[in-house]
C-alpha cells in the first residue's frame, strides 16, 4: 500500500541521515523497518476513512484553553483485529531486531494489549523509550498507537493556530516533546511530541516539563548545531537544534534518533528522558 507523500519524506531523510551517520547504521535499519510498517498501517487507515471524522471535527477551544488535548484514547476508534494484526508485525521485528521474547513466549490476550496501550496514551509518556526495549510487549503496544495518533495529527494540528498552545505537552495527543528547534526571528522555540510528531510553539527559555524558567543548562554540540538542555529542578532533558548554527533543512523525526548519543550521554548522568 502506497504510503503518503510526508511518510515517504521521512523515509528519504532517514536514507540520508544513514549515509551521514554510518556508525548509526543498525538503528537507522531498525526504525526504517518499524516506519514502513507504521506507515503502511497508516495508508491502511485513511483508505479505510479511519478518524475522517476528526477531519471534520471543531477544534475544542474549551480544552485548548485548559491544556486538554483535542484526543483522547476512545477517540481514536481502535478496533481490536487490525490492532493486533499490527502488534504481531511490530512485535515480530522486536523480536528480531532485538532478541527479546515475551515472558511466556506466547501472544497476550487482546484485552492486555489494549490495556497497555491505554495506559501509556494515559500517562503521557513516549511510546517508547531511549534504548532498547526490555518489555517487548508493552513496548509494541506503545508502537501500535504510532499510526493512530500521527493520523489524528494529520486531520488537526493545521487547524490550531500556533498561538493558541504554549503549553509543554502536546495538543493533539498530550505527548511529551523529544526534540526542540531554537529559532532565532521572532526568538521561541518548536516542540516536537514523541507520539504523533505535532510541532508547536514553545517559549525558548524555561523546562517544558516542570515549567520551571530558571536553573536551565545547555550543552552544545560540537557539531550541527545541537544542543542538551537539562533541567535541574525535575532533571529531565531536552534535545535541541539551534537554527541560528544549522540553516540545511531538517526533518524532526529523523533528528531524534540521530542524535541518540546525546540519550545516552544524558542518561547516563542520571537524566530523565520524561
């Protein structure tokens, strides 16, 4: 199934990110193999006007002006066979690519799935973290999830205006940002979710996790413009990209993974990924 125009460019992008990073090989591998497949079920979707309704939907200013995401859980409209068709897929590259069985060796009931998922989609966190997964099938329920809200994304991110959301989790789906682009004119920066890929505006100082404006640190690259910003009242990080020292276009998605040292380097200062 022909995947959109937007996933294809992401695709050529992570080609070019493997050429520049040869050492990221294996993990660029890993994740152009999970995109196809995400990107695939999300083709499937929209053929089968899956979430065409947000299309139509009214943006819900009343929970844009409390912080409330515009999506909730039920509201993706999750129907179990398809959704464990796409666990099986996911799950099976896990296994593949990162040697982890499920503890019993055998498929979860439906229900657990979608147990996981929910509770993940509830708790705001990433569908999946830095590293390798050591819980192949929480972490395949998370990943399941990928094309649900990056779908709804689609449908409602160009109709709420970026100066109707500063706030440190995402409008769409409630996710917290994994990556950050400093600009320069007029000075602020984008948050990326690490759920559905919405990009929105942010104030440029301050922690968009606790909120918190002072006791901000930065470390800088010494290459391409990035930047580490931890915060040490909540010790969470954030990953950056200065436009001021990169003017070649980027694609965010991409970004993150290439910048997967600076996980590891945070990380292992005892800093939190969320």
């Amino acid at each position: 199934m022909r995947v959109s125009s937007q996933d294809q460019s992401i695709l050529v992008y992570l080609h070019k990110a493997m050429t520049a990073h040869p050492h990221l090989e294996a993990l660029f591998c890993f994740y152009e193999q999970l995109f196809q497949i995400q990107f695939t079920f999300k083709a499937r979707l929209k053929e089968d006007r899956h979430l065409e309704y947000l299309e139509d939907k009214e943006i819900d200013l009343a929970r844009l002006a409390s912080g409330i995401p515009q999506v909730s859980f039920d509201e993706l409209r999750i129907e179990t066979a398809p959704f464990i068709d796409l666990y099986r897929d996911i799950t099976a590259l896990l296994i593949r690519d990162t040697g982890y069985l499920p503890p019993d060796n055998r498929e979860p009931q439906q229900e657990t799935i979608l147990a996981h998922a929910r509770e993940i989609f509830d708790s705001r966190v990433p569908l999946v973290g830095a590293g390798q997964p050591a819980d192949v099938i929480r972490t395949a329920s998370g990943l399941v999830m990928a094309p649900y809200l990056q779908l709804a994304c689609e449908f409602l991110m160009p109709r709420i205006t970026q100066d109707a959301w500063h706030r440190g989790h995402c409008p769409v789906c409630g996710g917290a940002p994994s990556f950050a682009v400093v600009h320069a004119e007029p000075s602020f920066r984008t948050l990326l979710c690490s759920r559905c890929s919405a990009e929105w505006s942010f104030r440029r100082m301050g922690c968009p996790f606790c909120l918190e404006r002072d006791h901000q640190t930065y470390y800088p690259s010494e290459e391409g413009g990035y930047r580490l910003y931890v915060c040490e009242a909540c010790h969470r990080y954030l990953k950056s990209l200065d436009m001021q020292e990169s003017a070649s276009e980027r694609c965010l998605p991409v970004e993150t993974l290439a910048t997967v040292s600076m996980d590891v380097a945070a990380q292992g200062k005892g800093c939190l990924f969320f």
